[in-house]
C-alpha cells in the first residue's frame, strides 16, 4: 500500500499536469482556433489525442529530469515541496495570464527544494542543469524565431502568384495536420516532465527500481490530465499567445506550429525538457516580423521574455521555501 505521503505526492503531481495544460497544451491549438482552422472543441478533443500519442512516444526527457538533474535519493516530503513550488508559480502567471514556461518552474523548484535537503549545491547535477536546461532555455525560443522566420519568408515565395482566397483556403486545411504535429511533439516533450518527477517518487517510496523506466499508467495518467486542463483553463493563455503577439493569420498560423514543433522534437530527441510556450511564441514572432518588424508587438514580447528569465530563479526560492516548511512538519 502506498503511504499518504506518496498519495500526496501524486495527487499534487496529477494536479500540476492538469495546471499544465493550462499554459502549455493550449498553445499547441491556440493559433488554430484564432485563425478558425477548427473550432475550440474539435481543437481540443484532436490535440489531446494527439498529447496521448506523443506522451507515450519516448522517455528521454522523463529520465532527464528523474536521474540527470540531482544525484541524491529524494524524500517524498522534498518531491511534494517541489511540486508545490511548481504549481504555485504556475497558478500565479495562469491568473495574470501570463506564458511562462510550466517546465522550468518544476525544475526549478526542484533545484531549490533539493538544495533545502541537502544542505547546498552539491547534489545538483550543474553540468545536467546547464546542458539540459540552460542551454535549451535560451536556444530552442531563438530556434524557433529562426525558422518562423525562414519558413514564413518560404511561404511567400511559393504563393506569390497564388491569390489571397486561395492561399487563406490551403492554410486554413494545413493548420490542422501543423496543430496535430505540434500537439504530437508537445506530449512527446511537455507531459513527459511530471512522468519524471512521479518516477522519483515512486524509487524514493521503494515502488520502482530505480532505472526502470516510467510505468504506463504513469504516462496515460499525465497525459489525461494534461488534456483535462487544455479543456477547462486553456482560453486565457490561448488569447495571450494568439492575439498578443501578431496579428494571427492562416498562413502565419501554419508555419508557426510547425517551425515550432520541428524545434520541440529536436529538443526532444536530445533528452532536453523546452518550453512549448516559448518556442512557440518566439516561432510567432520570427513568422510576423517576415511580415515586417511593425508587425510584432515587441511590448507584449518583452514582458513574456521577462517572465522566461524570472522563473527559474524565482521557482528555486519558492522550492526551498516550501521544502523548508516541510522540513519543520
């Protein structure tokens, strides 16, 4: 039987993954449904299969964040500590409605949740952190800018003679196989993280051998909780990331989804946990500016880019926070 520490830990888990798509699965349809490719349901019901199928995918960024982050067994106390951490910082930028990346406020506070528990830095995996955090978390969004850029310049030249109708037709139809591709990579990256966090959980509770890879239920569970949340609070991040930025149209919305699910899944093939948000804001704004820099709204940008720098450091003071008051309990 598992202990009521372990229950706790998994029902905050399921709990942040459900949060999670709040902010992160809704960006994978939240071009389509502004440029009216698919309606909102049909949207959500398609990217959640499509979460499902890309969720049990791979483990190569669940196993990142379960052996390549901390070298030291976790108590389950520090595991709930970094979760809390998570979620908060989660339901504070859902509430001011503001995309920050789900990923690095989990492994943030797990950084700063672990540091409470040992002591200090030196059970943190620095080099796993930088190459597998750090580094990811400043190239996949410049990735993404790049090739929204060159894909959308691409899309010009190849429908220069082709009239407006015609091309606002074509797009219209591609944006649903580019929204399936994104919504596929994004379960193959995103809904992997918490996979990770459960599988520390259930190794420290003695559940799992450690190595053993993420259980099935594990992964169906986290990716029906992603797309729960994608279906109840999805709209507000949706609106930031689908008006805020540009003026969304058929054709921009095709070659964002897919410049940004091509970045995802190289991201995803290195082990490195990316942040949907970012890399498809940034794929926006590089499809935008091809239009002309007027075309992006760099004040809306500037305030995104802000909340990516703040969160890692602000998630690893609310980890060591929380797991200081569970310290003490």
């Amino acid at each position: 039987m598992p202990s009521p520490l372990l229950v706790a830990v998994l029902v905050i888990a399921f709990a942040f993954e459900f949060i999670n798509g709040f902010h992160d699965t809704a960006n994978a349809i939240a071009t389509t449904v502004y440029t009216r490719a698919l309606s909102p349901r049909v949207a959500i019901l398609s990217s959640a299969a499509m979460n499902f199928v890309g969720a049990l995918t791979s483990e190569k960024v669940a196993m990142t964040i379960a052996t390549g982050l901390v070298s030291v067994q976790l108590g389950l106390h520090v595991i709930l500590a970094a979760l809390l951490g998570a979620v908060a910082w989660d339901l504070f930028t859902w509430w001011f409605s503001i995309p920050s990346s789900s990923s690095h406020a989990l492994i943030g506070s797990l950084i700063g949740a672990t540091m409470v528990f040992t002591g200090g830095p030196q059970d943190v995996i620095w080099e796993g952190v930088l190459d597998k955090v750090v580094i990811p978390l400043f190239t996949s969004p410049l990735i993404g800018l790049a090739l929204g850029f060159v894909f959308m310049n691409l899309a010009f030249e190849a429908f220069a003679d082709v009239t407006a109708h015609n091309a606002n037709s074509f797009f219209h139809k591609a944006q649903v196989a580019s929204s399936m591709f994104m919504a596929y990579s994004h379960g193959n990256n995103d809904a992997q993280k918490t996979m990770g966090i459960i599988t520390i959980a259930l190794v420290s509770a003695g559940m799992l051998d450690a190595g053993a890879g993420v259980p099935l239920w594990v992964k169906v569970l986290c990716a029906a909780m992603m797309a729960l949340g994608t279906a109840i609070g999805g709209q507000r991040i949706m609106k930031t990331v689908g008006q805020g930025v540009t003026k969304l149209e058929p054709a921009i919305g095709f070659v964002c989804q897919t410049a940004s699910a091509i970045a995802i899944e190289a991201m995803t093939a290195l082990g490195a946990p990316v942040s949907t948000t970012q890399v498809l804001t940034t794929s926006i704004m590089g499809a935008g500016s091809a239009k002309g820099i007027k075309n992006v709204r760099w004040g809306v940008a500037g305030s995104i880019v802000t909340a990516w720098v703040v969160t890692l450091p602000a998630t690893m003071c609310l980890g060591a926070l929380f797991a200081l008051v569970a310290e003490r309990f």
